[in-house]
C-alpha cells in the first residue's frame, strides 16, 4: 500500500523545468525517424562490407546420393570409381548390369577474377546508400528539432496569454462586481451592465480555450522528448532574429540543405546503375578448382581434381536495349526530382525570409497599440470611479488590451517559429540555432 501512494505521489507531482536546448536534445535522443536513419547507415555498411568479402575465395561442398540401372550409368561409376576389370567388358553385363547406387561429393573453391565490373558497382551504391543515411540522418533530426521548438514556443506563448488573460479577469471581475452594487443603487445603467457581463463571460471562454490548448501543446511535446511534458522556461520578449540578404540565403539552402545533398546521391546512383546495364553483356570469369569423390571416398583412389578458369558472356539479349532505356529514363527522372526540390528549396527559403521581414514592420506598431491600449485602461478606471465612463467602458478597455497582447504573443511567437523554419529550409537548424533561441528566451528571464 505504501509503494502505491509512494507511485501515485510520484505521478502527480510536476514535472521539472526543461529549457529549449534541453528539451531539443531529449527530442533528438529518442526519436524513432533518427534511429531508422541510423539503422539505413549500418545497413550500407553492412553492404558494402559484403562487396569486400565477396572479392574473396568461396569454398563449396555438395553431396548427392542416386541409383539407376542405366548401363553408361553404371559403367561410368565403376570408372569413376577406377574399379573397372575385364569381366565388367561382358556384353552381357555391360548391357544388364543391374541396380547400382553411388554417393558423389565433392569440395570446390573459386574465386571472381572479373565480374563485369558488378562489384565495383555494388560498392558505389553502398556507399551512396551510407552517405543518403547520413543525410536523411541529419533531415530527421532537424525535422524533430523543429517540432520540438515548435510546440515549446507554443506552450510559453499560452502560458502568458493565460497569465495576460487572468489579470484582466481579475481587474473585470472587480469592475463588475462594483457595477452591480451601483445598479441596484440606479447609478448604472442595465444595458451596459449587461453587455459588460457579455465580455466578461467572453474573456471567460477565451481562458478556457487558451487553456485546453496548451495542453495539447504539452501533450505533443511530452510525445516528442518521450516522457512528461517538462515545464518551458524563459518568455517571450521582443526580439530581432539575425537575418541575411536573398541570396546568401538561398545559396546557404543550396549548400546545406540534406534532402538535397540525397537527391544527388540518389541521381548518381541511378547514374551507377545506368552504368551496369550498359555493362551487362560483359564477360564475367571465375576460377576454379574442385574435388570430387566416389562412393569409396578420398582413401580408396577413386578422388578426381579438377582446376580451371570460366568465363560467361551473352552475345544477344533482346531485352538489352529496353533495360539500358530503362535505366537512364531512371536517371534523368532523379535529376528532374533534384532540380525540382532545389527550386522548391529556394522558393521556401525567400517566402520564409519575407514573411519574417513583415513580422518585424509589424512589431513596432503592435507595441505602440498595446502601450495606448494599457494607458487608456488606466485613464478609463479612475473616470469610471467618478462616475464619468461607464463599466462598459472599463471592460471594453480590459479586452482591448487582452486581445492586443494575444496580438503581440503571437507575432513574437511566430518571428521565432518563422526564423527556426527559416533555418531549416536551409538546412542549417542544428544546435547552434536552438542555443540562438534559447538565448533570446532567456533575455528577459
């Protein structure tokens, strides 16, 4: 029973403060597309280790047990054999000898001397397949990176929403309260009584929608960093991300971006594999030395060597023609894909660049809006007190600043989430650019 209250003591209580590095690293550690981009890399290796070994001499046995009455059957296993003696020259016998039984075995090494260039082939692809691992390695851990940032921006933004909109609840439920000891006095007027109760409810349901949907950010960050959902440290302040001009913008997307840097190694192993089929009608040679063995085994003489070198070519292969087609229509299409996420590449990079440049113009007039805002709550709450505005006033006051501060968490939010979007459409959203984050989180701590 203690060891129960023990646990539930230990599920309830909260969980500690993660700042965005923290919470990025945790999210990377554990996350499932990394390990599959990692277990794609050993896979190539693994591969490429088996194009080394098949270079190698390969040792083969095989064994194989028949019975026949076939007379240049049986005649050849007595030969094979070396057991042959002048009454096995009988006509008769040579025509009729009966059932006989023989077991063959035999040991063969060989070892490629040219295959058609297939190995060399197999080697460049492996080691194409490990560099795309690497590279889809490095997309999926920023991809997670992002949606991790992500909903960690999410959650302080409505963490201070929250706490805007609780303030304004309490200084309206207090405005309220004073409305109606005046209205049973007749010093307010119903309608305006009525009405300031409409916004309070508003500003009411507002929280709860504020609230339920902070849970489901932490809820998608728990999932991401695979445990409870940290509590987020640092707020929201103004900040000016770093930002470069157009071009070197695009050209660093060019350069760094890993679904690029793959669909280039995919064009240049579709390039290898056009390579082998137009090499398919090489020659491939081997060579070769066996032993072969009778029933009476190795002891008894009856063992044959073998050594030589093979050698197998195709002189016509209808399909010839259509597989070298096939594979370079396969090569083309992968540098069409190539050329295709470049050009989504840099229209991504400029529509994130612009739309981050936008949220900056806006900023400083959301700030002014909001300043006015808050100065002119306070003007209306003394007049109010007076008698010289109504309650309608105050609260109306109350949700203009609640609704300009939601105006401002979100353009604050979003210049974040736009820049760390920004980085990864250039393939440059890696630790640096969350410590970058975390530190504008931390400047108004």
């Amino acid at each position: 029973m203690k060891i129960f209250s023990l646990l539930l003591l230990l599920s309830a209580a909260p969980a500690a403060a993660m700042d965005l590095t923290a919470a990025a690293d945790a999210a990377v550690g554990r996350s499932p597309a990394a390990a599959e981009a990692k277990a794609r890399r050993t896979q190539a290796e693994a591969a490429g280790r088996e194009v080394f070994w098949s270079r190698w001499p390969r040792l083969s046995a095989r064994a194989a047990a028949m019975r026949s009455d076939d007379p240049l059957y049986a005649f050849g296993e007595l030969m094979m054999r070396r057991a042959v003696t002048a009454p096995d020259f009988n006509p008769d016998t040579l025509n009729h000898p009966g059932y006989r039984t023989a077991v063959h075995g035999s040991l063969e090494l060989g070892v490629p001397l040219f295959t058609g260039f297939e190995l060399t082939r197999a080697g460049k692809l492996a080691a194409l397949a490990g560099d795309e691992a690497d590279a889809m390695g490095g997309a999926a851990a920023q991809a997670v990176r992002l949606r991790t940032t992500d909903a960690y921006l999410r959650d302080l933004k409505a963490k201070a929403l929250l706490s805007e909109i609780d303030a304004r609840l309490t200084t309206a439920r207090a405005a309220v309260d004073s409305a109606e000891r005046l209205k049973k006095q007749g010093l307010v007027l119903g309608s305006d009584h009525q009405a300031a109760l409409a916004i309070l409810s508003g500003l009411r349901a507002w929280r709860a929608r504020a609230a339920a949907e902070r849970e489901a950010y932490r809820s998608e960050l728990g999932v991401l960093i695979g445990g409870a959902a940290p509590e987020t440290a640092g707020s929201l302040s103004d900040w000016a991300p770093p930002l470069e001009s157009d071009e070197s913008l695009v050209a660093a997307a060019l350069a760094s971006r890993p679904d690029l840097r793959a669909a280039g190694l995919r064009t240049r192993a579709a390039g290898v594999r056009r390579d082998g089929a137009r090499q398919s009608l090489l020659p491939t040679v081997d060579a070769f030395a066996a032993v072969n063995t009778a029933a009476d085994g190795l002891n008894s003489g009856a063992a044959s060597r073998l050594v030589g070198v093979r050698a197998t070519m195709l002189f016509g292969d209808p399909a010839y023609a259509s597989r070298s087609a096939r594979a370079e229509a396969d090569e083309n299409a992968a540098a069409a894909a190539g050329a295709g996420a470049a050009d989504a590449a840099r229209g991504e990079v400029l529509a994130r660049a612009a739309g981050l440049r936008g949220l900056g113009a806006a900023l400083p007039e959301l700030r002014e809006a909001l300043a006015r805002a808050r100065d002119s709550l306070e003007q209306v709450r003394p007049l109010y007190r007076e008698g010289r505005q109504s309650v309608l006033d105050v609260l109306r006051a109350e949700d203009a600043v609640a609704r300009l501060e939601e105006a401002r968490l979100e353009t604050v939010y979003r210049q974040r989430s736009e820049w760390a979007a920004l980085r990864a459409a250039q393939g440059r959203f890696d630790s640096d650019a969350v410590a970058v984050l975390n530190r504008s989180l931390e400047e108004s701590r």
